[in-house]
C-alpha cells in the first residue's frame, strides 16, 4: 500500500513518499465502521487525527495559510477545543502554532501573506497504532516569488495516555539557507492560544511551574511549563492545556523565559527580552533544533502531572 504524503506547495519537491509500515485499519478512507481507537484521515492539506470517531485534532496546511497550525486540540472529557483559531483581541493567532516576525525583515507571524509565510512542502504519516501517531513535514519561509531564507524540518507525535490526558510533542530543526537575522520582537516562536473560556480574562487561571500565576507575575520569568485551565463554558468540567519546555536547548533558546498574556497567549522564546540593539543571527547552513511538548488533560495542572510528564519530556532526547 503506498504511503501517505500531501503535497501543500509548488515551492520545492515534496518529500519522497515513504512505504506504509502500519495497519490500514487506523487509517480513515470513508465508508469504515467508527473506530473506539486513534485514526488517521489526510483530506487534502489536512491531517486529521480522530478518537471514537470523533475529532481529536488536525494539523492544517493549506498553501493560502500565514503557516501550518494545529486546531482544534479537543477537551479529553468535554470534546470542546481547548485552543482558539482565530480570537479577539488579536484573531491571527492559530491554535497550537510555530512562526517569528522581524525575520530579514519579514514577517512569519501575522500581516499578509506578501510579509512571509511559511509553507508545507508535504506532510507524512510515518506511524500510527492504537494509542499514538508520527509524522513529519518540511517548510519553507519565504515572501511569495522570492527565494527562501529557512527550512524547518519538524516531527510531530500523538500519544494518548489514558481517557484524562494526551500530549502533541513537536521537534524543530530550523535551518538557515542564508544570513538570518531575527530583530526583537513580542511575535515569536512556538506559541499556543487557548480557548476563551479556560484563559484568565475568560475565568480560567494561567500558572507556571513555579507556581506564579497570571500574566503579572509570569511575564518575563523563567519557568520549565505554564497551562491555562479553568471550567468548560456552560459545563462542570476542568480541563487545560500546558506547554512544556525542557532543558538543554541551545542559547539564547534555552533557560526560557515566558512571554505571556492573560488573554490566552503563551510562548516560551527570548526574542521579546533581546536588548534594545540586539538581534538573533543564524549563519548561512547552520541550524537551530528546537522540541516542545503540549498537553490537553482533566483536572488541574497538579491532578495531570504536569511536572512527571515534564520530567519523561526532558529526559527524552529525541
């Protein structure tokens, strides 16, 4: 059976598609009876990822995106998305995403696509059983009708734990294919938008693991996670989502600071604490690796194991 590769552009060759290793069955190509298990279904530049036949999440890729974002991450109790898509106050953001403005002087974050965008040059499953999936994309940043300045290859993977938890672990390695020079900038790197309802404006709470809370005290501080959590709207139900960070990643990206809004916005990156007249470069080859985790869970931080997950994530190489 042959693999299961998507094309998204006409910038650069896709990926070669890779031989399918795994059961057809987890694979949804309509007209199968519903599966209680993980199942996969590639709808054009979308890669849905379903449980109990019910959307679980998607990675969406389409050529006319800002950038590849995942949405929705589904409450594991309530169904409901526990990041947004688009939001007020600042609706460009995209659920569960990764971009940077003020690069060589675009803008691979938000504005219009003339800006910079960053594009899928084709997404594969590589993996998929009953409880987790992988796979892989290529993306290239460039202005429309220019050539591109950065490749990031990234792997994703899926993994159910137990009916209160699962968690999306995501590794960048972002490559320069010029002089790249990233200017300071509040728009950057791996970020998250949760739903409204669980953000702190929302009634929800924002902690770190340092157990600060809010935009207030978190803001600028170092911490190795924050989650949003609070009650489902119109429901008796906790449920949140975290992004973790672990140690070891290469200066300035490791020993993370949090840029963090009580609105819902979370990203652990420096560029927003760069001084005045400083600037990120990234030589012509070199590359930067980059890995995080996302959890959706049940409860609180604490009842989640917030600080358990993050230890098997930092501990975890590749």
């Amino acid at each position: 059976m042959a693999g299961l590769p998507f094309a998204a552009s006409s910038v650069g060759a896709p990926p070669k598609a890779r031989a399918q290793k795994f059961p057809a069955k987890f694979v949804d190509y309509g007209g199968t009876p519903a599966q209680k298990h993980l199942t996969y279904y590639n709808y054009e530049s979308q890669a849905w990822f379903r449980k109990n036949n019910t959307v679980l999440t998607a990675y969406r890729a389409n050529a006319a995106q800002k950038y590849p974002y995942w949405y929705p991450l589904a409450g594991p109790a309530s169904g409901l998305s526990l990041v947004a898509e688009t939001s007020a106050p600042w609706p460009h953001h995209r659920g569960v995403f990764f971009g940077c403005d003020r690069v060589n002087k675009g803008n691979y974050w938000q504005n219009q696509l003339r800006d910079g965008q960053i594009k899928s040059r084709g997404f594969v499953l590589t993996h998929i059983d009953e409880t987790s999936a992988t796979f892989t994309d290529s993306c290239l940043w460039a202005k429309p009708g220019q050539a591109p300045i950065i490749e990031d290859k990234r792997r994703h993977a899926l993994r159910l734990l137990d009916e209160r938890r699962y968690v999306l672990d995501s590794w960048f390695e972002v490559k320069a294919l010029v002089d790249v020079t990233i200017e300071r900038s509040n728009h950057a790197l791996f970020g998250v938008r949760s739903s409204p309802d669980i953000s702190a404006t929302g009634g929800g709470t924002l902690l770190a693991s340092t157990g600060a809370k809010g935009e207030k005290e978190i803001f600028g501080k170092v911490a190795r996670w924050c989650a949003f959590y609070g009650k489902r709207a119109g429901l008796d139900i906790t449920e949140g989502v975290a992004v973790l960070v672990p140690d070891g990643l290469k200066e300035p990206f490791g020993n993370q600071k949090w840029f963090v809004r009580d609105y819902g916005n979370m990203s652990p990156m420096p560029m927003n604490f760069l001084g005045k007249a400083e600037s990120i470069r990234i030589p012509k080859g070199e590359t930067v690796k980059l890995r995080y985790r996302v959890v959706a869970f049940v409860g609180t931080p604490e009842e989640a194991g917030i600080n358990a997950l993050w230890e098997e994530f930092n501990a975890k190489k590749a």
